[in-house]
C-alpha cells in the first residue's frame, strides 16, 4: 500500500535531514583527514565536488516525497 502524501512528506523531511548531516559529517571528515596537507585549489575542488554531490540523493528523497496520492 501506497503512503499518504503527508505521512510520505514527514517521513521524507526527518530522513532529508538525517542524509544532509551525515553526508556533511562524512565529507568534512574526509576533507580534513586527507586533505589537510595539500595545495589549497585541491582542497577547494574537493569541497566544490562534494558541495553539489549530495542533491542526486536529496532529489530522490524529494522526488519520493512529492509524488501525488492515487486516487
């Protein structure tokens, strides 16, 4: 059976929140334990990748989250 759209928008919100922390924390966690060390362009296009690498996920949680109830 199919959720509600406001049970599926609840739902949607607590894990979009939990995937953006986590994901921040994993890649901050990455930036600073290897990246620490090298030339500032490298540590700039790292946290420039991973700045716009979360929103494929973000977009299918949203996506899941919009889509219209069956009628």
């Amino acid at each position: 059976a199919m959720l509600p759209a406001r049970t599926r928008k609840l739902i949607g919100t607590f894990v979009f929140l939990a995937f953006l922390i986590i994901y921040s924390l994993i890649a901050m966690a990455l930036g600073a334990r290897y990246l620490a060390s090298v030339h500032g362009i490298w540590q700039f296009l790292f946290y420039a990748i991973a700045g716009l690498a979360w929103l494929p996920g973000a977009m299918a949680i949203i996506s899941w989250m919009a889509k219209a109830d069956k009628r």
